[in-house]
C-alpha cells in the first residue's frame, strides 16, 4: 500500500512502525461552532484510511482529539455568559450525532483538550529547559521559532521571513510570518473562569501545545500517520513538530496525510456569503458520503446540489443491484453439488484485484468505485444472457464480495429501509389485484406508489419496492 506523505511531498510505501498495529492522531473538531461538511469531508476521509486500512488487516488505533478550549470559544462564552462546558457540549455533541449519520466509525480515544492539562504543562517545562521557549513579562511562554532548526520541513515554508524574537497570542495566524507562538498564555481578565493555576503560572494552553500532548499520551512518539485538513499544514502541525520534537528529540509522526479543501458552488464557506451547509442541511447523508468518495481526498471537491442529486442516483443504482442479488440468493434452494460458475469467478476476481489495487494507489475511492460500478455492469451482464446459471452460489459470492467492499466504503449498500406503512399497504393491495389478475388496478397502483417517490420491480425472483 501506498499513501502520500505531506512530509516529504512523495507518494510512499507504506511501513508501520509497528506491524501490524497502526497509530492514527487526527486533528478533531474546535467545538465552537457546528461542523460544516468541509470539516466532515476530512473526517469522512479518515475514516476511508482507517477502514481500508482494516481491510488490509491492520489493527488501527485512531485518536481524534476535541479542542475544547481556544480563543473564539472563550470570546463566545464571555458573550453568552455560560460556562465553557455549557458552551463546547452543545457543539460536540452535534459533531458525534453527524459522524454518526455519515456512517463514520468511531475512534478509540476522543480527548478533550481541558482533561489533559498536566500532560501539556510537562511538554511546556521540557521546552523551557532545553532553551526552545521562555517566559515573558506577563506570564505567557512562547516557543522560540528560530532556536528549532527543522522549523518549515512540513510546510516547506521560506526560513528567510523568520521574524527573530517577534510573537504572536492567536492561535490563527499568517504563513507569510512565521513568528514565536503561544505555548501558555497567561490569565487575562477577558479568560473569566477558563484558566488552570498550575507551576508554570496561572493560564490556558495555547493551541499547538494541545494536540502535542494528546498524541504523545494515548500513542507514544512516535506514531505512524497525524492527519487532517490541509488548511492546518500551518501554522497548526507545524507547531506540533516543533514543540514534539523539539521536547524529545525524536520525530513525531511517520506520515503526514492531509484532505483538501471542500468548496460549494464554487466558492469557499462563508458567513458572508450564507452558504456554511452543516449536515442538517443534506437530506441524505450516506449520499454525501458516497460524493466525497467521487473525490480523490487530495483534490478539491466542488460541492453542488447538483452532484449532492447525482451522488445519490448512482448510490441507489447500487442498493437496487445489492436487492438484486439478495433477491436471488433467497429465491434459489441450496445446491450442494453444483461449482461456481467460472465466468462469474472471473468476473469477482476482476473485481476484486482492481478495487485492491486502487486502496492501495493513495487510498484512490473514485477508482475502487468505478470498479464497483464494472462488478454491477460485468454480473447484470452475465444475468441477462444466462439467467439459468446466475443462483443461490453466483449470488452469495457476488453478495460476500460486495459486502467486503462496503467494509471500506461505508455506505450500508445492504442496508433496507422500512416501507413507510402508506406504501406497505398500497403493495399488499397491488399483490390482491395481481392475484385476481386484474392487470389494470395493478398498473393504477404501481403508478400511485411512484408518484409518492417508490419505485416497483416485478423480477424473476420476486417483486420489490425501493425508494426512487
């Protein structure tokens, strides 16, 4: 298997540190507002590694930590007047419930930043004694930037702007200027009731410093691939390998995997522009899904509603060729003697070399996806000139196939949706009317059941209602 490695801007082979256990940190949600789907696409895109990952039978560790304290949320908690656990569940607990209802597998460890003071100030002292931060006037301790000679090795950013002795106490800041960051920021008036009184003074971290200790506590140092989104290259994990490495003299992360930027209609997510689309605002979100697998994870994805509607068309193609298959599969009794048909063999064994080899081609979805997309083509096919020779065997190795495929996928391609019970009835009246084969009133009721959005298939095997 190969992946890209932000690292050293090269797509590499594969090699934990420590087979077959793989160590995964992925920058989790700042729970000061409600994830956006350009946020879900980079854990949508973690969860497609981990999974293929398994798939190859790796044992996955994956942490994904919850910043639950910076600056916009203690600005937002001072405007609100609550306190910041009132504040930050409101917004994680939304970010479960979406992770949730994109089918993403959840991960071994979810650390809150808040929980974790102790390690970070151990981290903190470290730095200060081998001279790569220090203490100023007031309290706060930054990170000396030029004292760390490997500062820019992620990003590949231009050494020549170091700004010497120049800092900076937001968390966000440009690349253009890279200058001391914030490890602790001493107590101001304006933190209220978010600080901790601890040896190094009376504060709150700083951003960086968080994930830092976080991934040395639950995966050790160092881990196999620290992920994320693109947009935190820099300043954000280029501050990690500072602080990490600076600290303990050893790298932090073997491979650096990163998702792009998700656009929609165009144009990046604003609040000016009113178009910051949460998962609420998408009616099917295991189609969403199924459009961030469209994209290679290092491409931009252009989202539209348009392709949201074409994402899911292609999505339902593939749950009526699952119902197919599962149709068939009960239709037939056992046959004992019989061998698989060897073109059907044939066919599966396409398949499943050329969706492996695209996991292993940088985690390439659209590929594994178009190869799906063959396997339904090659077996409807081989259905339709040699209905006799497609049974229960042909189905359930097809079946066993696919399910191995949605292992990674994640889009519950044999999952079946109760029929609303308006739609249950209209199809018991149909049956009635086929029985007494009045062929009329079964087609008058067919087409009411389609103009509520059901689609009605009369097959060899049976007869079947799936939404449109």
């Amino acid at each position: 298997m190969r992946i890209y490695n932000t690292l050293t801007s090269k797509v590499e082979d594969f090699e934990p540190i420590n087979p077959p256990v793989v160590g995964i940190y992925a920058c989790g949600p700042t729970v000061y507002d409600y994830p956006h789907i350009g946020n879900l696409r980079t854990f949508c895109c973690v969860d497609f590694l981990r999974r293929t990952l398994e798939y190859f039978s790796f044992q996955v560790k994956l942490v994904i930590n919850i910043t639950d304290v910076d600056d916009k949320i203690i600005n937002a908690i001072n405007q609100k007047k609550v306190s910041l656990r009132e504040y930050t569940s409101i917004y994680e607990k939304y970010f479960f419930e979406s992770i949730e209802r994109l089918n993403i597998k959840g991960a071994s460890f979810y650390p809150r930043a808040t929980e974790h003071i102790k390690e970070m100030v151990d981290i903190i002292k470290e730095l200060l004694k081998k001279g790569l931060a220090y203490k100023t006037e007031d309290g706060s301790i930054y990170f000396s930037v030029s004292s760390f000679k490997d500062y820019g090795k992620l990003s590949k950013i231009n050494k020549d702007n170091l700004m010497v002795g120049a800092r900076v106490n937001v968390d966000q800041y440009d690349k253009e200027n890279p200058v001391d960051f914030a490890l602790w920021k001493s107590y101001t008036p304006e933190d209220g009731e978010v600080y901790w009184d601890v040896e190094i003074g009376k504060g709150r971290p700083g951003w960086h410093i968080e994930c830092s200790a976080m991934n040395r506590k639950y995966l050790g140092q160092p881990f196999d691939i620290h992920a994320g989104g693109i947009d935190l290259i820099f300043p954000h994990h280029e501050n990690e390998i500072a602080q990490s490495e600076g600290a303990f003299d050893i790298m932090l992360a073997k491979y650096w995997f990163h998702v792009n930027h998700l656009i929609v209609e165009g144009q990046k997510m604003s609040k000016s522009l009113n178009n910051i689309l949460t998962i609420n605002d998408i009616d099917d979100p295991i189609a969403l899904r199924f459009l961030y697998l469209q994209t290679h994870y290092r491409n931009k994805l252009n989202f539209t509603f348009d392709n949201l509607k074409g994402a899911k068309s292609a999505l339902n193609s593939l749950t009526a060729f699952t119902s197919t298959l599962v149709d068939i599969e009960r239709f037939f009794e056992e046959e004992k003697e019989e061998e698989l048909n060897e073109e059907i063999e044939k066919i599966g064994k396409k398949f499943k070399d050329n969706f492996d080899e695209a996991l292993k081609d940088d985690l390439n979805t659209p590929k594994a996806l178009s190869s799906l997309f063959d396997l339904m083509h090659d077996v409807y096919t081989f259905i339709n000139k040699y209905p006799k020779q497609f049974k229960k065997r042909e189905a359930k190795f097809i079946i066993d196939l696919v399910n191995n495929a949605d292992s990674v996928l994640g889009l519950d391609l044999f999952k079946v949706e109760p029929l609303p019970d308006e739609i249950r009835e209209l199809m018991l009246m149909r049956k009635k009317a086929k029985d007494e084969k009045n062929w009329s009133l079964a087609d008058e009721i067919r087409n009411k059941i389609r103009e509520k959005g059901y689609i009605v298939e009369d097959t060899p095997w049976g007869t079947r209602c799936r939404k449109a």
